[in-house]
C-alpha cells in the first residue's frame, strides 16, 4: 500500500472546537433579522455548510443573506473567533505528521481572514503547508471548491492523500476529487449523516485517527 504523503484537513468540528464563538455569532444574526433561534441541537447541526447557506437555511431571506453576512462576520470577528479550543491530542497528531515529512493543509468553509487570524492565534500555521479557505468576497465557496484549491497548492503526489472531516460536505467533496476520506465522530456531524456520507475510514478520537494516518513513515 503507498504511503499516506498529503493530508486535508478540515478545521471546524475537526482540529478545533469552535462551536461556542460561530452558535453566538450565528444567534446575533438571526436576532438582528427577527429570525426565531432554533434549539442548541438544531442550531449545532446547522454548522459545516458556507456560511450565506447556512444563514439561508436558518431562515434568513435569500435577497437579505448577504447583508446578514456581514453582520455575522462583523459580530464574529469582534467576539466569538477566539472563543473556541483546539481538541486533546490535536496538536501532537500534527507535530507527529509533520515529523513523518506528511504535507497538510486546511480546507475550510470558514472565511479565509477568520481562518489566518485564528490559525495564527492558536500557533497552528507552521503545521501547514497550504491553508485554504472559503472565499471572503464571493456569496458562497462549495466545500468541494476549497479543496481542489487545497489539492491544486499540494501538488501531484504517487501517496495516499485523505480529506479529513466532521460532516458531509468534507466526505462528499474529499470524495469527489478521488481523495480517500476519514470522519471524525468528536465534530458536529450526526450518527444519521455518517451512515448516509460513507467515507473510508471513521475515528472516533485524535488518537485513533493518529494511528490510522501514522501508518509508517513517509521521510
């Protein structure tokens, strides 16, 4: 079996919790359009998709969605990005990959500012080679766009590449480039989404998805 070379990683529900900082953004939000908040289990499932997707499907009108993204951005920038933790055993999974001469990179639906400032904050860049994010100025960039953008930075490979992930959108478009794919369970993703997205692999803890991708050493 070849090696595993490049690694993609999502951000959101995967190498950070960033729950608490989005959910109060996404509350501000609604609250300034006078959309009803759903529950904290509804609004939690809700996380994954672009953000003017996601706004739309809470309730917010199509013709107003833009507007109201940049409500959330402003409300998210000035209080919830940093109001989020790296999860346990993350950040040596990285370290562990690096050391094997593992290319990474980050494909996430998160604005691409937010996504800088909040890798900085956190003293993650240095762990990737490539860092892709959604599009700031375009209404909305496909999950699968960020990471053919990643692939495209990554270059060609004759390894293992795996796109890793906590929803559908991560699966579906990691699988839609012929990239192998890993769900992980800790993220924001249902046991009923799960079942429906089939990816490769699933780990259920950092350490689990260590032992899956530290298979043997790629220097």
């Amino acid at each position: 079996m070849h090696r595993i070379t490049q690694v993609i990683f999502d951000l959101d529900g995967t190498v950070w919790d960033s729950a608490p900082g989005i959910l109060s953004a996404i509350r501000h939000t609604l609250g300034t359009w006078g959309v009803p908040v759903p529950a904290e289990a509804e609004l939690r499932g809700s996380l994954g998709p672009p953000l003017a997707q996601m706004l739309t499907e809470l309730g917010v009108p199509d013709h107003e969605v833009g507007q109201a993204v940049t409500v959330y951005r402003q409300h998210y920038a000035a209080v919830g990005e940093f109001d989020c933790a790296i999860y346990p055993g993350i950040l040596d999974l990285l370290a562990s990959l690096r050391e094997q001469c593992v290319a990474l990179a980050t494909a996430t639906s998160k604005g691409r500012e937010a996504t800088l400032r909040m890798l900085e904050h956190f003293d993650l860049s240095r762990h990737f080679d490539v860092i892709e994010a959604a599009s700031m100025t375009a209404r909305g960039s496909e999950k699968s766009e960020v990471i053919q953008a990643a692939i495209t930075q990554l270059g060609p490979t004759t390894g293992r590449r795996l796109m890793i992930g906590d929803r559908k959108f991560d699966i579906e478009g990691g699988t839609a480039h012929g990239l192998e794919t890993v769900w992980v369970t800790w993220g924001y993703g249902s046991e009923q989404e799960l079942a429906a997205s089939r990816p490769d692999h699933v780990a259920s803890s950092p350490q689990e998805l260590g032992r899956l991708l530290l298979v043997s050493p790629a220097c």
